[in-house]
C-alpha cells in the first residue's frame, strides 16, 4: 500500500529557498509519475510541478524558473528544490503519485508539510 512522507517545509524569508523531500514506500516508484501540490488558506489544492517516471517535469505558470522538481528512484523520494520564494507560495505543500500503468492518482493526502514565507 501506498504511503506518502512530506518533509522539508518551514518558515523562510522571502527570496529564500526550502528543499522539499517525499518518501514514498510501498510502490515501485519507477512505475510512478509524481507530483507535489499546494494549498493556501481559502484556496482549492494545486499542482505545481510534476516529473514522469521517466524524469519529464512540468511546472505552474506560478513556480517556473524559482521551482525543480526531481527524483532519485534508488531513494524512493521525490524532491521540490523552491527557490526565490515569495509570500504567495505560503501553503501546505503535498506530494502524490500517478501510476503510469493506469493513469490514476492515489486517491489519498498525507499531511503534508507546511511552508510559510514571509514578507
């Protein structure tokens, strides 16, 4: 069964960075396309980067050229390298798997972890 640990968020200045880091655990996470989204107070959750099993990555309008994406498979871990950071990336950050066998993501959220940037 599928398991998500988000880690790495934290208070941070603006136009500071933060690492984020989610360990996955009863998968193959080869066989997975992996996510992170977001969440603010008052707003619907995300997407705001993405990489293919294969290492493609995609990224919100919002993120691209301050935010990467990557994986190490041999760790089972997808990271979100955020840098410049700025107060509208406040949110709780989520990670989440698309099995590229079916297409379908995992129909649950772990805890997340919270990122807050100040002003």
């Amino acid at each position: 069964q599928l398991q998500l640990v988000e880690s790495g968020g934290g208070l941070v200045q603006a136009g500071g960075s933060l690492r984020l880091s989610c360990a996955a655990s009863g998968i193959i996470f080869s066989m997975y396309a992996m996510d992170w989204y977001r969440q603010a107070p008052g707003k619907q959750r995300e997407l705001v980067a993405g990489i293919t099993s294969g290492g493609s990555t995609d990224y919100a309008d919002s993120v691209k050229g301050r935010f990467t994406i990557s994986r190490d498979n041999a760790k089972n871990t997808v990271y979100l390298q955020m840098n410049s950071l700025k107060p509208e990336d406040t949110a709780v950050y989520y990670c989440n798997a698309n099995s590229v066998v079916t297409g379908k993501r995992f129909p649950y959220w772990g805890q997340g972890t919270q990122v807050t940037v100040s002003s």
